[in-house]
C-alpha cells in the first residue's frame, strides 16, 4: 500500500483528470484484489502479461479479497489509485464504495455494479464451457447415456453450464439427465442419492460436473455404487483443479476456462478507460476455455498419452512463439517422432505441427485485438517467418482476412 503514496488525494482531481487529455499508461497505480485461489493465481498471471507487455503499471496486489472492506479502500483511495480490478465474493460494500467514486473498474466474474459508466465485466463463457464438454464426449460414440451433476452451491454460471451441455447434446440426437444436489441434504445423504442415481442411468455413461470439486463427489459415488470408471461412468469436471484433478484415484479429466485471459482482457480494458478521454459505457467480455486436459477419468484416454501430451502442451505454450518446430518438441520429450505424433492424435485428434501452428494463430489473434502494432510486426513476435503462411491459415481458419477480423472484432468480446 505503501507504493500508492503521493497521488492525487480527492475525488475532485481524479474528475478533473479524468476529463483532461489521456496520459501514457505507464507509472499508473492500479489496486487488484483477488481471492487466494489457483484460479486468481492464473488471472493473476494475465495481468501480469499485460502489464510486462503494455503498462508498467505499478499494481497493488491485495491477495485476499476479503481485506477489500470500505474503510481499507477509502484509506487506498486517500493515497492514490488509477485503476481498480477485482476478483473476489463477498465484497459487495466495498464496491459501492468504489462505485460512488469515478475510478475506472474492472471486475472479473462479477455480475453487478451500481455504477453504470467507466466499468468493464469479464466473465467466463459458460455457454462455451458446457459445448465443449459435449462436444468432447461426442467424440466416442458409443455411450448409451449422458448426465449432467450440478454443484451443491448452484448459482446462474451453473445453469448455463447445464442448458449448453444439454442443448449441444440434443442437436447431435442425445438426451442428458439432470441431478441436482441441494446443499440442505449434507454430504452423505447427497452422495448416496448421486451413486443411486447413477446407478439407474444406462451404462456407459457420460458425466459432466459442474466443477472439480462436484466431480470428485461423483467419482466417490462411482464407488460406492460399484460402478467403473471410465468404463462404466465417464467423468469429466470444469477447473482443472491440480490439487484435486491429479490426486483423485482415478485422475480427474477436467476443463480449464481461459482464466489468464480474463486476467489480460481485464488489464486491456481497465487500461482503455483510465486512457480515455471520455466516459466509456459498460461492457461486458467473455472469455472460453483454454484446453480439455486429459486424465484417467475420461472416455478412452491413455493416461500416459494424456500425460506426455500435457508436457508437450506445456513446452509448446512457453515457445511456439519463439520459431520451434515438431523436432524441437519431440528432442524435449526424448521420445521418438512417430510415438509423439501418435499420441497426440489420441488425445488431441492432430499432429504435434498442427498444435503449434494452433497455439502460434491464437496468439496471433490475441494480439490483433489487444495492440495497433502492424500485421507484419505482429507475424513476426508470434513467431512466423512471413506474413504469407500465418494469413493463409488465418483465412481458412476465420473466415477472413486478419486486418478484416481486427476491424470486426471492436466489441473485443472474446470466445
């Protein structure tokens, strides 16, 4: 807290900024409140990339968003602050503090604001989260029923998760059954009801949870109904817990939303109101899922093929940018081309070139809507050698040419 000393001291010269010409944004003082989770961590990291690319800012870190009380940010705001992003429940007082004020806001998985103007949300892509996970599942054909286990704290981010998984599943001609899991029953009553539930369903079948936590609830009631998994029950959470993903017997196939992302989008945005010469509407983001990791616990995975892949994955997102190609991805490995090619058919249904040129597109795309640098520019940070290669794929790809897709993109909503 002490790096916010000696900055504008009242709410008048924050409005009297406010309305002046924008400044650079480096060397602003910008307050993020997170909850102490692996998932703020992540967002954590988002920021942290925006800023090392965009900003230097100099951030307020409050590692528990509980401490984000309104006295603790009246005495933030009586020694300065630019920017505010938060992350964290229970913190509602604290954000009618902050919405009196006209400080720019970004929340991250929040819903409500009472300021109408200078906020920006990211939320996380439920629809995508629950298309996904059946998309996933459809890829085996063989399952004779598919189910969907709400979380014992449901909320509307679990709904959505719910109807999208039903409703992909319906176009492709399946049906999903529903259990819910009121909190009120407490944990032995409700456990017993999910292994008699699962029990009844036609096997093999397919489960999505609505969060790790809830799937590992659903793999003790595999258990305990003597059910086999993945042969009899298929499951498959959202979160991608390591703690619990890793550690569950068998291994926890998970979903990992985009939370970094939502990390960086928040930083761009908070960045393009405090930059602004005028008041900015609200506006919302959404962000999807990163990746399906692959354990034990989901339809016909090889664990080793799951595990060798998510090294490789690992290697490829720390330097697909920097010009590597499939040999440097296999000598890392140690194993032979062939083998890891293999592999990554099973896991992922594409070649080890095919996921870098992936990852190498995404970023690229990233970076058409997070800067105003030249394509030519951006090609070449992402780790192409032309611009030709990554245009013909980004075409074929989009739909479209990577000057148009900037230009379409200004909502900066991101899937």
């Amino acid at each position: 807290m002490s790096a916010l000393m000696g900055r504008r001291n009242d709410i008048k010269s924050r409005q009297v900024a406010k309305s002046a010409p924008s400044t650079p944004s480096g060397g602003r003082r910008v307050l993020v409140a997170l909850p102490y989770s692996h998932i703020s961590q992540r967002k954590l990291d988002g920021i942290f990339r925006y800023v090392c690319e965009s900003s230097g800012w100099e951030l307020n870190i409050m590692p528990n968003g509980s401490l984000l009380t309104p006295e603790a940010f009246r005495v933030i705001e009586q020694e300065g602050v630019d920017g505010v992003v938060v992350s964290a429940d229970g913190v509602e007082l604290a954000l009618a503090e902050i919405a009196k004020t006209r400080i720019p806001t970004v929340l991250i998985g929040q819903t409500f604001f009472p300021r109408a103007t200078d906020v920006a949300f990211v939320h996380t892509d439920e629809t995508a989260i629950g298309r996904d996970a059946a998309l996933f599942f459809l890829r085996d054909a063989h399952w004779n029923s598919f189910g969907y286990v709400h979380s014992r704290a449901p909320g509307t981010w679990d709904t959505a998760r719910a109807k999208a998984f039903r409703a992909t599943l319906a176009k492709h001609s399946a049906a999903c059954r529903e259990f819910p899991d009121p909190d009120h029953l407490g944990a032995r009553r409700s456990e017993a009801r999910l292994a008699d539930w699962l029990a009844e369903l036609p096997r093999p079948v397919a489960i999505l949870a609505a969060e790790d936590y809830c799937a590992y609830r659903v793999l003790n009631a595999c258990k305990k109904a003597g059910l086999r998994v993945p042969q009899d029950v298929a499951v498959v959470g959202v979160g991608n817990t390591a703690a619990i993903c890793e550690n569950a017997v068998p291994s926890l196939t998970s979903l990992e939303p985009d939370y970094e992302l939502q990390g960086y989008l928040a930083a761009r945005h908070l960045d393009k109101i405090m930059c602004a010469k005028r008041t900015q509407k609200e506006e919302h983001v959404y962000c999807g899922v990163r990746r399906i990791v692959a354990r034990e616990s989901a339809p016909g995975t090889n664990p080793h093929a799951g595990l060798l892949v998510q090294k490789a994955l690992a290697y490829i997102r720390a330097n697909a940018c920097r010009g590597i190609g499939a040999h440097d991805v296999v000598s890392h490995l140690r194993v032979s081309r062939s083998l890891a090619d293999r592999r990554f058919r099973e896991v992922l249904g594409t070649t080890i070139l095919g996921t870098i040129l992936g990852v190498r597109l995404e970023q690229t795309r990233r970076s058409l809507l997070a800067t105003e640098d030249a394509i030519a520019t951006i090609c070449a940070r992402c780790g192409w050698r032309s611009e030709n290669h990554p245009k013909k794929l980004f075409r074929e790809k989009y739909g479209m040419s990577m000057r148009d897709y900037r230009n379409a993109n200004k909502r900066e909503v991101t899937q």
